[in-house]
C-alpha cells in the first residue's frame, strides 16, 4: 500500500510505503478503487496482475477492504 502525501505549500509532495497487516493483496494495475469517509475504508476491486509466466497476465474479480485507520486488509 503507498500513501500520497500532498504539500501544497511546497514542491515536496511524495508517496511512502504503508506498513500493512492482515490478508497479502498482490500488486495489480487496471483497478478500481475508491474511499468510503463512513468506514475510513479503501475498497480495491478488479484489474490485472502479472501471471505466472513471462509476460502474462492475469484478470482479478477480487475485492479488498483496507481499513486506513489500522492498515489492515
């Protein structure tokens, strides 16, 4: 999990890596995501993953829930 952090008084906004606890959620790409401010929670659902051979891929129907205010899937 990366965080963004915006500084917009400055030009030294960055990405940090989330230390993170529960299920392993794979790196994907093509997802989608979105926030829900009533559960201080992310949902990820979908996209593509790197398959098991050199330069396949692999199509996710998964759905994760992390839980930002304890960094937990």
């Amino acid at each position: 999990m990366y965080y963004f952090t915006p500084n917009i008084f400055s030009a030294t906004s960055n990405w940090t890596v989330v230390d993170t606890t529960g299920v392993h959620v794979r790196g994907r790409y093509g997802h989608s995501s979105v926030y829900q401010n009533s559960t201080d929670s992310v949902f990820v659902f979908g996209g593509y993953r790197n398959g098991v051979k050199a330069g396949s891929y692999a199509l996710e129907k998964s759905l994760y829930k992390y839980h930002v205010d304890t960094s937990m899937w």
